[in-house]
C-alpha cells in the first residue's frame, strides 16, 4: 500500500499535529508501507528519511488564493505521479486540497482539534478519524456522519522521536506541566492552585515546560508574589528529561483533544493530575490518575497536596500510570490506521 500524508510541517517545536504524523509516517515504514509526505520541512526530515519516508515539499500553510491554487496544482501533480492508495491529511486545508484532486484515492483525514474554527471541513475526506472517542463525538455534532468517522488514539510509547536524555535537575517537591503557557492548557488555574498548594507544602516547585503563548499568564508567572518556587523552561524538544525528575504531572486544560505529554508522564511512571476535560477524562478515568474539575484551582490544589503529602499514593499512581500508558504504542497507532485504511479503499 502507498501512503501520502499531508502536513503543514514537520518542525521540532512541540506542535502535537507534528510530532503525531512524524511517528505514524515512520511507524508504517516501518511495517512495511510505502510512505510519503508532503511538507513544508523541518527538523524532523532527516529522521524521517532515514526511516525510509519519502518527502516531497508542498506550502499548505498560505491561506491567499493563489497560494492555495499553488498547493493544488503541487499536490495534483504529485498525486498523479504517485498514485497512492491513501492521502491522509492532518490540516484543514490540506484534507480539502486533497478531496480536490484525489482521483481515485482515498482521502483519510485526522482531526486533532475538533475545536478549530473550519474542522468541520474535514468531512470532504472519505473518512474522519477523532483522536479520542470525544473528538469523534464533537464531529457527528458538527454534523458528519457516524458511518464515515473511526477513532485512532494517538500513540506516543516508543516514538522515533525520542532520544536518551539525562533527568533534569528540579527542586523537590517537582510539580511538572508541559505544554503552551495558555488559557487553553489552564495555565493561569494551576499557577492559582499553586498558590494554594505552597501554603500546604511552602517548598513545593512549579516548572512550566513549554512556549509562552500567553503574555499576561507570563506576567503573573513572573510576579513578585510567586518568588523563586516557579520556573518558565521554555521549549524543550525533549520533555522528558523533566518527566523523569517530577514527582507529579498536572495538566489543567480546559481543552485537551488528547493529551501527548500526558502519556508521555505516564510511560515514565509520574503520579498524574489532570482537568476533567473529555479528552483527559479518557485517559485517566480507569483510575491511572486524578481528575479534578474543569477550572477550579481548589480542587487541582487539593489533589496536588493529596499525592505530595502520601507517598505510598504517588507510587500507586505512577505504577497504575505506567500501566495504562502501554495502549498508546506508537506501532499499534500505526496498525490501527492500516486498518481504516483498507476500510477506506473497500468503501464505494
């Protein structure tokens, strides 16, 4: 079977959209599929060739007519050489593009934000696949179809991506979280729980790990008031080397599709806290992890102490996390979209 994904990029910059293809792409070369993939570029195209990945370079990141019409004219092009079997297109643009000039192949189309204005967009594909049960049941709201969309989780345990690290040197007690300093990631709920947690535990540590999108939470992170107990890291393209040093992980979404660094805590055994949102609950409501209330930072904070203060609790959690993290393989990800795949291309 050939395969063409479609991305906007392949960049070592903690986008989730990326870092999910690069594996999938690797992972069925690895199984035996011819693979391609159409791109802008970036760090990860070396890796992907040596994985035996083909890239082609197409811009589906312009959104002005006659860059569009461009992107078309490529993609047609290419798909003409090729012939593929399969387009999966992990963007908007791209899935429509590709609907476009398919021809006789199988559009395939992943929604990782099913809360992105236009993803409803996603349903020119022959098939719609959520990332979590909740992303395929915000797509049948939008109006698709239940017969065309398929769940996929997205698998992150033993990814291409990953290389060996050294853990890093945290204060202790380590509260992790890895993601954009956003509203979105609750980043301004958990600094507010912190507040309330260091009157419990006053040596407690917050790092937040990841960009800073939002420059009034950076503000209040960088507040008098919060002292030296919390830490802005930044990017790291390599978040584990803090998953191995925290003693708890917290992710305080207020939307979470599904949670990449979530999983990633989990594989490395670290006691998890996550907000109740569909796509978290998913993950830890078989008991992996603690779920609290979306936005209610005394909750959040009464779960951190809890797990904090009783150590034979962290255990229990780290190994039920660890645990649970096993179902979200990079290579059974893989086999799962081989299978809608061959779905796809019996479908009339």
């Amino acid at each position: 079977m050939r395969v063409l994904h479609l991305v906007n990029r392949v960049a070592e910059s903690g986008n989730g959209i990326s870092n999910l293809v690069v594996d999938l792409a690797a992972g069925q070369a690895a199984i035996g599929l011819e693979t391609h993939l159409a791109t802008l570029g970036g760090d990860y195209e070396v890796l992907l060739e040596e994985r035996g990945v083909t890239l082609h370079r197409i811009d589906f990141t312009r959104r002005k007519p006659l860059a569009m019409w461009r992107a078309m004219r490529a993609l047609h092009a290419l798909r003409r050489e090729l012939r593929p079997d399969v387009i999966h297109a992990h963007t908007i643009a791209a899935a429509v593009l590709a609907r476009l000039v398919c021809g006789r192949s199988k559009v395939v189309a992943t929604v990782h934000n099913e809360w992105q204005r236009g993803a409803v967009l996603m349903a020119f594909a022959h098939r719609v696949v959520g990332v979590s049960e909740s992303v395929r049941e915000s797509m049948r709201r939008q109006g698709i179809r239940p017969s065309k969309l398929s769940v996929v989780r997205n698998g992150v345990v033993g990814s291409f991506r990953r290389r060996p690290v050294a853990a890093a040197q945290l204060q202790h007690p380590a509260i992790v979280t890895v993601g954009s300093i956003s509203e979105r990631k609750g980043s301004d709920v958990l600094l507010s729980a912190f507040q309330m947690v260091r009157t419990q535990v006053p040596e407690a540590h917050l790092y937040f790990v990841g960009n800073g999108d939002s420059q009034q939470i950076v503000d209040l992170i960088r507040s008098p008031d919060l002292g030296r107990n919390v830490h802005m890291q930044g990017f790291d393209p390599a978040p584990q080397r803090y998953l191995l040093s925290a003693d708890i992980f917290v992710l305080a979404s207020r939307k979470e599709p599904f949670g990449l660094a979530l999983v990633e805590a989990m594989e490395q055994g670290v006691a998890c806290v996550g907000a109740d949102t569909e796509g978290i609950r998913e993950i830890l409501s078989d008991g992996s992890g603690i779920l609290v209330p979306i936005g209610q930072a005394d909750a959040l904070a009464a779960a951190i102490v809890s797990v904090l203060s009783n150590a034979d609790l962290a255990v229990s959690l780290g190994r039920s996390a660890r645990r649970r993290s096993a179902d979200y393989g990079v290579m059974g990800m893989a086999q799962e979209y081989l299978r809608i795949y061959h779905v796809s291309s019996r479908a009339k």
